[in-house]
C-alpha cells in the first residue's frame, strides 16, 4: 500500500498496480489518470515489490527497478534500476528515498536526504551511496524520514529521530547508523511513518517511535516510550 496507490504480486510474478497516478507510481510509462488496475512492465516476472507514500520498488532477477516519485525533483514513471547493483537480496522504500542489500549482504542507499535518512553528515536532494558501517545486514525496513537494518539479531537505525524512532532511548535531530537499544533478539523488522517494531525470537513483539495514534500499542501519545517497548498482545 502506498499513499493513494497499491500494488500486487501474482504467483505468475505480474505486477499490478492501481490508484492516483499523477506521480507515475502505477508505472505504466505515464502520468495519466487510469481506472482499474495496469500491468507494471509486462516484459519482466517480478518476485517481490514493495511501496511506499511516494513510490513502488520491484525486483525481477535480482535487479532492482524503481518507479514514481523517487526524488523531490525526480519522477520515473517505468521501472528505474536506484543503484549500479548486479544483484539485490532485500529491499525497502521510504518516501523519496530507497535502501537495499545486495547479494554480498551490503546495504545501499539512494534518495532524498532531507532527514539524514541516507547520510546525516550530506543533507542534499539526491544521496547514492554504500552504508559501509553496517555489513551483514540480512534484513532492512524503511519509514518515512528513517530506515533500519537486521544485524546479527539487532536493529541499526539512521535518519530521522525526532519521535525516537531510531529506538536509541532519546529524541532528536537526525543521526548516522546506530544499534536500537532492543533487549531480546530481533528475527524481524516493520517500519511506517515514524515508528519502527521488530518481532524477538521470544515472540514478542516491541515498538519505538511516534504514539500519535496509538502505534505503541499502549492507547496513544505524542511520543512512544523509550527505550523500545513491549506491545501487549494479549
């Protein structure tokens, strides 16, 4: 699901795409109005794709291709390879910006960098770069001004950290790659907005970040609780 927009994955490895289009995030080539759902790049099979507020991601053979609004002044409305990558294993896309691991476990990143999300230390309109302080990232998940990757069972987040969702136990500007200060081992990771949650091997489940809405679980609140806490389930 994407802001206004939504893609599906068939079985057959068909990308379909549907919703407001004036950005191109359907990625039928244009930016038209379209009723129903469109076939994105019939010419490939695609074996996973993910959205977000202002653009999709798929990838098809191990390439990763991008379409819609992946920079503030950038819109591609057909599939786009983000990175000179031969071959991407996880991907994830933020708003305006797009991060993936490639096939030796490296993670890159490449996109709008108002929030320090690609490098806090370069805060220009359009950052490529390998983020080589974290190597052997086997997971990565993207929010909306910040990301996170798995690294032997912890999360290490960068970007934005006004609501705490770096999950370092403070708030603030934004910051370079860091470790969330996680008490059990992390097996998975989710991001949306500004909040972040990761799965333990226990099988619990903790959050971090904005609680506007109540994401923490915990009934609601301007900031989640720091350090990352724990969501009652049952």
């Amino acid at each position: 699901m994407g802001r206004q927009f939504a893609c599906a994955l068939e079985r057959d490895g068909d990308v379909w795409c549907w919703g407001a289009n004036g950005s191109g995030v359907v990625g039928t080539g244009d930016v038209s109005a379209r009723e129903g759902v469109t076939q994105v790049d019939p010419r490939n099979r695609f074996t996973a794709v993910t959205t977000s507020s202002s653009h999709a991601c798929g990838a098809t053979r191990g390439q990763l291709g991008c379409w819609g609004n992946l920079l503030p002044n950038l819109i591609v409305v057909s599939p786009q390879a983000p990175f000179d990558v031969m071959q991407v294993a996880e991907f994830a896309a933020g708003n305006q910006f797009t991060c993936a691991i490639d096939d030796e476990e490296r993670v890159w990143r490449r996109g709008d960098n108002t929030f320090g999300q690609i490098d806090p230390g370069d805060l220009n309109d359009d950052v490529r770069e390998e983020l080589s302080s974290v190597r052997g990232a086997t997971g990565i998940v993207a929010g909306y001004g910040h990301a996170c990757a798995l690294l032997d069972g912890v999360p290490w987040c960068w970007g934005a950290n006004e609501f705490g969702q770096l999950g370092r136990g403070t708030y603030g500007s934004a910051e370079g790659p860091g470790p969330a200060s996680l008490r059990e081992e992390a097996l998975a990771l989710t991001a949306a907005g500004d909040h972040t949650c990761a799965l333990t091997r226990s099988g619990r489940v903790f959050c971090w970040g904005v609680n506007r809405a109540g994401e923490m679980g915990d009934g609601g609140g301007e900031y989640g609780p720091l350090p990352p806490a724990l969501v009652s389930i049952y």
